[in-house]
C-alpha cells in the first residue's frame, strides 16, 4: 500500500542522505589534515564522490526490490527483469536522465520519483562541494 512505499521511501532517502554527508564531511577532513599532493587531493575526492553517488543508486536498487517482494509494484520491461536491470534503472533516475526502457509500475512509481529528487539534490551537493574545494585550492 501507499503507506508502506511512504516509510520505505523516508527511510531510503533519510539513510542515503545521511550517509552522503557522513562520507563527505569525513573525506572533506581527512583532506584538510593531509599531507597529499593537490593532484591527489582531487583525484581522492572525484572517487571518492563517483564511488558514493554509484553505491547511492544501488541502495534505491535494494529499496526497489525490497517494494517488489513486498507487493508494492513491479517494473516494465522486456524480457525478464534481473538486478542489473533494475540497478541500471536506478542509475537512471538517480541521475535524471529518464530513458524511460524500463520503468516502475504501482507504488514504486513513488519511490522513483523521491530517487529523482535525492539524486538531484546529492549531485548538485557534491558538485557544489567540489566547485567550492577547487576555489579554496586555486586561493591556496
């Protein structure tokens, strides 16, 4: 029902959130007290933050899936749907980009659409976060 997708959706995104800002506040010290490179320094953070948006998306794949055992909806598609199929839509949406081949179907509609709204958010946290460590470092 609506209410499960709701709590399943707040604890997705409250639990991805939180870990994002976990992980970069700590990169974000660790980076501060180094004694690495300013090479380094950038290509720690530019994983670091790919890596985190790629395990971000794969936690809303487990959520998808989660809502699918649960009976919350499925998904649309050709063929058979796997994990992959469903971690790739989740790469999708996380990002925006809405390609629309596979799609939700049901409540997980729901889901989808808060994916959307945290991948959109958590980019644009991690892009202004990178744009304001290259400032500091060009001031440096």
């Amino acid at each position: 029902n609506m209410l499960t997708t709701a709590i399943l959706a707040a604890v997705t995104f409250l639990a991805v959130g939180s870990f994002h800002f976990a992980v970069l506040s700590r990169v974000a010290s660790r980076l501060n007290t180094s004694d690495l490179s300013a090479g380094w320094h950038h290509f720690l953070l530019l994983g670091t933050i790919g890596l985190l948006h790629v395990f971000e998306a794969a936690v809303y794949s487990v959520a998808f899936r989660l809502g699918q055992s649960w009976g919350l909806g499925g998904f649309k598609t050709e063929g058979p749907l796997n994990f992959m199929d469903v971690y790739y839509f989740s790469i999708v949406n996380y990002t925006t980009l809405g390609l629309g081949d596979i799609y939700p179907s049901g409540h997980l509609r729901f889901l989808a659409g808060i994916e959307s709204l945290e991948g959109f958010l958590l980019l644009s946290c991690s892009a202004s976060y990178l744009f304001a460590f290259a400032k500091q470092r060009i001031k440096d």
